[in-house]
C-alpha cells in the first residue's frame, strides 16, 4: 500500500466537518450496513457536518437512496472477481484515497462500515484524513479514533481492549444503535404486546435461503388458525431473486400484504405484534418498539449476539436458517407462549429506547477538540 504515497494531497478548501462514509449494500450483503450509516449521517448533516458516500454499484445496492436523502455519492470499481482478498483492500484503499485527495476539505474525516475492509485499508487512509470513524461488529483490530459496536455481548466493556489505539473511543452496546428518527418518535407510542394477531416478516436486503417463503408456507398450513390470519405483512428487498414466488404465496394467503423496497419500515412494526426475520441491524429497530422477534440467524456473525439476547428473553432464538424447514416453522407457530412473547415485548423495549443516532452524533462532535 505503499504505492498511495505518490498519490500526493490536492490543496484542501477552506471548509470544515466533511466525513466519507464507506460503505456497500446489494443482494449479496444486504442493505444493514448503508442504511445506518444513513441514519446517522442524517443526524450528522444537523450538526453541520457534510458528509457524502463511497460506495461501489453493485446488484441490488441502495446508493439511490442516498442522493434521494440529498447527499452526494462516489462510486468505486468493483474488480472483486478477479483480486485475492490483499489486493482488493489494496485496490479499495487506493480507489478510496483518490476520492477524498479529489474532493477533501482543511478537515476531512473517513468513516467505514465494511467487513471486508480492515486495518491495513484503515492505516493506509490515515495520512489522507483528520479523523477515523469505524462501525463494526466482529471484534476486529482497527486503527481508528473512534469505533462504535452496537452489538450486544457479555464481554462488551473489554471486547476492544487489545484492538485499537488507546486513545480510541469506544462506543460500545446497543443504546448507541444506529436507528432512523422515525423509530423515535414511534417509541413514544408504543406499549408492550398483548394479543398476537399480526405478524410481520422481513428478512432485510438479503434473504439467501428464502426464509420469507419458508414462513409464508407455514403460515399458509396453519391458515385455518384464526389467530394467523388477521393480518401478514411481508416486506422484501427488490433484488430477492424469489419475490415472484412470494408475492403469489401473499395472494394464497388471506389478510397478506406484500411490501417491496420499503424504507419507513417502522409504521409496519409499530402495528405488528410478532416479527420473524434475521438476526441482523433489524433487530435493534424491532427492540426499539418492543417488537417480539422469532429470529433466523442468516450469518454465522449474527450467532453470539443472537444466543445472547435470547438468553436473556428478549427474542426467540430458532437458529441458523440454512436448518430451518416449512415443517420447522410450523412447529415453530404451534409452540409459541403468549406469556413469553409479552415478557420478550417488556425486555426488549429496555435494550434500545431510539437515540443511538443522537449520542454517536454528539460523540463524534466532540472529536473535532481532540
């Protein structure tokens, strides 16, 4: 990486508090990763930030909603096919670096949210950049000045301890999760579940084992019980290569909805009683409105966090997808407990109250002193 030296520095304008987010979405990893970088972006953008994206354009990505928001995005090639994993952090950093030299400010900060970037892509940015702001989740090492994991873990507070610099901020746990404001404000109407009559299923930007047909089979079987059939609302990425199926499983089914490319989820959650979906970013969006969850872990990283919320009542654990059958959830809807489900609704709503935006926002303020 040693090549970016002779990338040289553009003589920086005299603005302030620009931030390049780097981040991707599509069919393959789904749409979490861009849409919280969003959400606090736009809280960002109030405090006087200018902020714009780097993103590479691949099937299924969200980047339009990005300008849709008002903000400018950079695209970046994608030769991942024919690079081993040390050249396409090579090539990233450095298709990275030409934007910000390009288009950098006296104090341009990098902000990243990619599992596939690491430290090498973080130390080789450093010369181009005031700040480093990180989003993680796998308890990586990073070379960044503040890193913000919104996962929760029993060995959080120490988690990081050996994996950035001493100086970094670390913004640890679920109260700094990264929600829309519309989760906000919706939380100040919500009250914990008692009936159990709708049910939503979404699976996110990326469903690769079809659990939103497999849910809709099973519920399609136990449609002669009436307490499955008041309402289902089914929301999927317009890139899920089995939407088609879906949308006719949705028409066979009574009282079904079907949603497509839906941002504003929340509205859908607030009226659900019952969720069923990954065990990604969403969850913390459902706890927000103390909606109880059935989750399918669709990546092996969601394991450790979703093992141990379900410890603690506040979801239902059911395992990894790949496992999981139409018979399985079957069985899954026959057995579930009004009691527990009600109990999940209170625990959860104590995990995450909606403000995780703000409080990063302001901590990431507070580094424009340091």
């Amino acid at each position: 990486m040693g090549r970016l030296l002779n990338l040289g520095k553009k003589t920086m304008s005299m603005k302030r508090n620009k931030i390049f987010i780097r981040v991707d979405s599509g069919t393959e990893i789904g749409a979490g990763h861009a849409i919280r970088c969003l959400s606090l972006a736009q809280t960002l953008k109030k405090m006087n930030f200018e902020l714009c994206f780097i993103s590479k354009k691949t099937e299924g990505d969200i980047s339009k909603l990005f300008t849709d928001k008002g903000f400018r995005v950079y695209y970046i090639q994608d030769n991942n096919s024919k690079l081993k994993k040390r050249e396409i952090v090579k090539n990233d950093a450095t298709q990275t670096a030409k934007i910000i030299i390009k288009h950098q400010t006296k104090s341009s900060w990098i902000l990243v949210d990619h599992y596939d970037l690491d430290f090498k892509w973080e130390k080789s940015l450093r010369k181009y950049v005031n700040k480093i702001i990180v989003i993680d989740d796998l308890a990586r090492k990073h070379d960044s000045d503040l890193l913000l994991d919104q996962n929760y873990n029993e060995n959080l507070k120490t988690r990081y301890n050996q994996l950035v610099p001493r100086k970094c901020v670390k913004l640890l746990g679920p109260k700094y999760a990264l929600l829309r404001n519309e989760f906000s404000i919706l939380r100040k109407m919500v009250k914990p579940r008692k009936n159990f009559k709708r049910i939503l299923i979404s699976f996110g930007g990326s469903d690769p084992t079809n659990e939103t047909g497999k849910v809709l089979s099973a519920i399609k079987i136990l449609k002669t019980k009436k307490q499955f059939l008041k309402e289902v609302n089914v929301v999927i990425s317009g890139s899920d290569k089995n939407k088609d199926r879906i949308k006719q499983l949705c028409n066979s089914i009574p009282n079904a909805k079907f949603y497509q490319n839906v941002y504003k989820i929340g509205r859908l959650m607030y009226k659900a009683d019952l969720a069923v979906g990954a065990g990604g970013s969403s969850i913390w969006e459902r706890f927000c409105l103390g909606l109880p969850t059935i989750v399918s872990i669709v990546a092996n990283h969601q394991q450790e966090t979703t093992k141990a919320l379900a410890e603690k009542e506040c979801l239902i654990n059911v395992g990894l997808a790949k496992n999981l059958s139409v018979k399985k959830y079957v069985g899954i809807f026959e057995n579930l407990d009004i009691k527990k489900l009600r109990s999940i609704s209170k625990n959860s709503l104590k995990i995450v109250d909606g403000n995780g935006s703000v409080r990063v926002a302001k901590k990431i303020r507070l580094l424009q002193s340091t």
